[in-house]
C-alpha cells in the first residue's frame, strides 16, 4: 500500500475509533513505524510499504484504538526540548509541567552552584530539564518506584546529562538518584529547592480524568488519594526539613486544590500559586523562612 493511502486510511480509521487528534496520532505511528520525521511522509507519498511495515502499523493502530497512548507504543516523549524515553512504569511527561521548570530557573540561575531535589522524578523529565539549563547545579532525583527511576537512569544517560562537563568544576557526577519515599534518606536543610510534580488527582475525581491516563497511567503517580490532597500533605513538611533556610519549594499542582495548597503553605514566606496557559493554577511556590522566629520569652 502507498504511504498516502496507508495514512488516510489510518486517518479515517482513529477517526472511526474516536481517538482525539486523529490526523496527529495517524502520523506520529507512522513515523515511528518507518522511523522519519513528518517531512519524510509528504515527500514521498507513493512510497510502497512493505508487508512487515504494514503489519506493525496496523499493529500500532489497533494499540492506539484500545486507548494506549501513543507515548507508549513509541515509547518517546518530548519535555523542554529533550527527546525521553517513556514506558507505562512513568507518567507520560506533559507540556503545563513545563511551567514547573520555567518558575525555578530565575530563581536558579541566580546561585552559584544550586542543589535541587526533585521528588517523585519518574521519567526524569523535571531533573534533567533543570540538568539541561542549570550547569553547575546538583541534582538528587527520587521515586519510590525501581522501574521509574531505571527510565529516569537510563534518559539521564542517554542525553549525556548524568556527569558535569570536563571543563566545568567540580568534576563528577551531578545528577543522583534515590529509591526511596518523598525526601526520605535526604540531607537535612541541604536543598536550595524542592520541586515535584506529585500524584495530586482524588479518586473523587476519577471519571472526570481522561480514560487513557485512569486505563494505562500508573495510578499512583496521577491518584493521590480520596481528596487529592494526600501526598502534597506529606511533601510540605518534608520539603521544610530538607530545604536550607531561605530555600524555596515548587510543586505542580490543579485548580481544585489550589487554596487548600495555600492554606498548608502557611507560615512559608512568598507564596506564589501561578495559572497556566489555559489560566488554571498549576504551580506553586513558596519560600523557607530564612530565620527561624525566636520565641518570646514572659515578662
């Protein structure tokens, strides 16, 4: 069958299916059926596939049908630039997390050798975006999931992100990763920032999330409990005990549990919850109190 009409007819048969983005999903099967890029599949549309191409596009088809995300079948994933390996042991990496990363590093940037935890790293998206932009900083990545943080491994090495550059200084290795729960096993006020993008969906609100992400997604790294609220409880005070003084805590979140965030940020100093493109909160942020409050004494 031609490319053209192998397209369309993959086109028409997502459509069919239901499947969001149809046309989007139709090439982007296609190009890792044939491993292209998008130019390749409208320069040469009377490209005949063979049989083996075309049995595994189908085979990727019927996977996309049954509601798999298309990350999974390709298993890649586009986060800041970087090209991450994704599996169904990760959180498929987003575009709004972006916005995680783009609060840190004015923040970031103004320090000269920053040191970050990034709590519950999965594929390692957040870590080595920061990695990526932030030179000389140190980085300690966690997930209390052995297969997750075996992804987030091997996307640090593959992008060449685990080690400093030769001619920066100190040499060695900067990025770090840890099997463990939250900041479990950290240094005590060792961190300039915290950041995670922690499960932060109730189960109350299951049915409103989409079919694929409840179906294929592992469930806790997108379910934190009855409210949605459970592991961001646990994340504050941690984050608090791991965080230098002056030290800042930056954590994605949703717009159902934006003013409950605020109200356990309390006694935090400049708390910022800032939207995303669509104007939904989506991060938040706040700020370690530099001293801590002497107590005053009776008269």
């Amino acid at each position: 069958m031609p490319l053209r009409e192998a397209l369309q007819a993959a086109i028409a048969r997502l459509t069919a299916e239901h499947v969001p983005s149809p046309r989007l999903n139709a090439e982007t099967l296609l190009m890792f059926t044939l491993n292209c890029d998008r130019a390749h599949l409208y320069a040469h549309p009377e490209r005949e596939l063979t049989a083996e191409e075309q049995s595994r596009y189908e085979e990727a088809l019927t996977q996309r049908a049954k509601g798999v995300p298309a990350q999974y079948i390709t298993g890649h994933q586009e986060f800041w630039g970087l090209d991450l390996i994704v599996s169904p042991a990760v959180l498929i990496p987003r575009p709004e997390t972006e916005h995680l990363v783009e609060a840190v590093l004015p923040l970031a940037r103004s320090m000269k050798a920053p040191k970050i935890a990034d709590v519950g790293t999965g594929s390692g998206a957040i870590a080595l975006a920061l990695a990526k932009e932030l030179q000389n900083a140190e980085i300690h990545a966690t997930d209390n999931s052995p297969a997750a943080l075996e992804i987030a491994e091997a996307n640090a090495a593959r992008l060449q992100l685990e080690f400093r550059a030769p001619n920066l200084h100190p040499p060695g290795r900067r990025i770090f990763f840890h099997d463990t729960d939250l900041l479990r096993g950290l240094d005590s006020g060792a961190f300039d920032f915290v950041v995670s993008n922690p499960p932060y969906v109730g189960l109350a609100e299951e049915d409103e999330v989409q079919l694929e992400v409840r179906k294929f997604e592992p469930r806790n790294a997108v379910f934190a409990g009855p409210t949605g609220i459970e592991v961001i409880e646990r994340l504050i005070p941690a984050a608090r005990q791991a965080l230098k003084p002056g030290g800042y805590l930056v954590m994605e979140m949703s717009g159902t549990i934006a003013e409950r965030v605020r109200t356990l940020l309390a006694g935090w100093e400049d708390i910022t919850i800032s939207n995303d493109l669509q104007g939904i909160p989506r991060v938040a942020s706040a700020r370690k109190t530099l001293v801590n409050p002497v107590p005053r004494r009776n008269p």
